[in-house]
C-alpha cells in the first residue's frame, strides 16, 4: 500500500484543484478540508488563514512553471519558440479555465494583498525571462518586446478559457513571430 501525501502536500493538492476548477473565492476551507481529509486543527496549524494557502498555492504553481523552464532550449529564439508553444498548449486541453495567476488577480483586487505581491513576483520573474531572452536576440527595447510578448500571451489564455482553445497555440506562435520579426527590421 503506498504512503500518503504529507498533510500539508494533501492540503495545497485540494486546494489547487477547487481553486483552480472553481475559483478562490468560491471554495470554503471546509470544502478544502474535508478533500483533503483533515480537520481543522491541523488545516489551521499548516495556514492560519485562507490567504495563507491562496499565497502558498500560488507559490507553488510558480514553482512549478519556473522548473517547467529550467527545461527550456539554452538558445534564446528557440527557448521563447518552446515558450509560446507551451502556453498554446496548455490553453488547449480539457478543463483549461486560464491563467493561475490572471484568475487570482481578479479575484484579489486590493495591491497591497500578499496574494497580490505573490502574482508580482510571478509575473516579474516570467517578464524578466522573456525580456532577457530578447536582450540575447539582440533586441533594442527588450523590455518593451517582453510587454507585447506578454500581453498576447494573457489574451492567449483568457481565449483558450472563454472562447474556443483549438486556435491558441497556433495564434500564440504566430503573433510572436510577428512581434520577433520586428527584430529583424
């Protein structure tokens, strides 16, 4: 018989899924809870409030697509290429319902909530790879490129969750391509 998950592994592991399928706020920390199959005592001594665990699961979805990148091609053309195909993908498959991050920052409006600080930092970190990316392509304004380059891939992902995901990747390639060709001229 395998060994269960460590109590705070089960917790965050309910919890991404409730938040992510139906949203932060939507889900009760009892419903976290009872899925992760806990009691409150021991919920509380792992986070002490909600935000807690809305910061740790974000800190954890960060975590892990900063990995995810870690395995990306050395080659900054190539690494952004991988990238957008990526993003394009995962916008494609079935229970798709958009970007972590995007999600929470609408559901966590005030800019001084740690939930807030946590999707800074993500977006700071993913900007700060792009944009080093394109300063190795050689480009004048990497910063500039990184910020167009983003906000195609967060229309990307809202797509890919209101509207039909089967174009995403595809689109999400081609607009890059279209932004990086400016580099060219």
């Amino acid at each position: 018989m395998a060994a269960s998950p460590p109590v705070r592994t089960r917790i965050l592991d309910a919890a991404a899924l409730l938040f992510y399928t139906e949203g932060i706020r939507a889900v009760s920390a009892d419903r976290i809870i009872a899925a992760a199959e806990t009691t409150k005592v021991t919920f509380y001594r792992y986070f002490r409030t909600k935000e807690e665990l809305v910061v740790a699961y974000l800190q954890a979805q960060s975590e892990r697509i900063r990995e995810a990148a870690g395995h990306l091609s050395p080659d900054p053309c190539t690494g952004l290429l991988e990238l957008a195909e990526a993003m394009g993908a995962q916008a494609c498959v079935p229970g798709f319902r958009g970007c972590p991050f995007i999600n929470a920052a609408a559901e966590y409006p005030d800019p001084a909530s740690p939930v807030r600080a946590v999707i800074l930092e993500h977006r700071q970190w993913l900007h700060a790879e792009v944009s080093g990316r394109l300063a190795q392509l050689g480009a004048a304004d990497p910063d500039s490129l990184a910020d167009q380059l983003l906000m195609l891939r967060d229309g990307a992902m809202v797509h890919g969750y209101v509207a039909d995901p089967t174009g995403v990747s595809g689109a999400l390639v081609s607009g890059g391509r279209a932004i990086l060709g400016s580099l060219a001229a």
